[in-house]
C-alpha cells in the first residue's frame, strides 16, 4: 500500500511538472509572440512617421506626385475649409490649386506626428501643420496664416501603407507635438 500511494504521488507529480513544463512553453512561444507583434507595431509606427516627414518635404518642394504616391485611389480629403475630395484624381486637382498658383507662393512645415496603431492593418495619424501664404513678388510678406491639424487614416494592404482619409482642421496655433489634454 505504501509503494503504491508513492507510485501515485509520483505519477500526480509529474503530471503536475508537465502541466507546469507544458504553461512555460506556451507562455514563452506568447512571449515571442508579444515581441514579433512589437517589433512589427514599432515598424510600422516608424513607417507612418516616415511618410508624414516624406509628404512635409514633397509639400516644400512642391512635389505633387511623391505627396500624392502615399494616397490609395480612393482616398478621401476634407480640408481646413470643409471642402470634400474623393479619389485620387480630385485630391491631386486640391494639391494642384495649392502648388501652381500664379500669385500666391507658400512657406511648410509639419509638426512631430503621434501615430495610433488601432491594428495591423489600420492606424490614424495626427500632426499640426502651419501654411503661410505670401505674395510671389513679396516673398517677405506674409499674406495669410494657416495653423492647423492633420488627422490622416492609413490602411495597410500587401505590406505596404496608404492614406485613405485626411481631416484637416484650423487651430488657433500651432502644435509642434500632440499630446493628449489633461482634465483637472
């Protein structure tokens, strides 16, 4: 009888270390899994702020195509005046009527985006921007500020990102960074 609730005890324990063995394995294939999913989310957070600095210096140089490359066809734009664009081809016309004015001539920049990863596949991004507008024969002069705040969506499709809707709102100034306001 001895022998035999030894033999049990024994088999009960190790059951009871393979249980053990068998929580470790998972918990360490969840634990690799947690860090390929946060290099990926740290990726792909890095590729949206690279877009973001890719359209400030196309939007500096005026260059319409490397602006407009980030955008899927159907992408949508509602800008700082509440005017709706949808397809590519009406936000390439929107960026057109900034870039070839004949009068007017613009001075760029865009703020430090915060990117927030809601999945894989889907993210928003927001960044302030300021547009100050000048007269070509006067470029000294400043003839109209606009400050203001980009709130741009991307979906990700065969690895690669792509602005699908933008909001673009006026401020009263600028946000070099967003950061999220603290009620009291």
């Amino acid at each position: 009888m001895y022998s035999s609730n030894c033999i049990k005890r024994s088999q009960g324990f190790t059951i009871f270390l393979f249980f053990i063995l068998l929580n470790c394995v998972a918990c360490n294939e969840h634990a690799t899994v947690d860090k390929k999913a946060a290099v990926s989310l740290k990726e792909d957070s890095l590729a949206l702020v690279n877009m973001i600095h890719v359209r400030e210096q196309a939007m500096i140089d005026k260059n319409l195509e490397v602006a407009l490359e980030q955008f899927s066809e159907q992408a949508t734009w509602i800008n700082s005046q509440g005017y709706y664009f949808e397809g590519k081809k009406h936000l390439r016309e929107f960026h057109s009527m900034l870039s070839a004015n004949d009068s007017l001539d613009y001075y760029y920049e865009a703020g430090n985006p915060k990117i927030r990863l809601i999945d894989h596949e889907n993210a928003l991004a927001y960044y302030g921007w300021k547009m100050f507008w000048f007269k070509k024969e006067f470029p000294l002069d400043t003839t109209f500020r606009e400050i203001g705040l980009m709130t741009l969506t991307a979906q990700k499709a065969e690895n690669n990102w792509r602005w699908i809707a933008v909001t673009n709102q006026h401020t009263p100034w600028f946000y070099q960074d967003i950061t999220p306001v603290q009620m009291e």
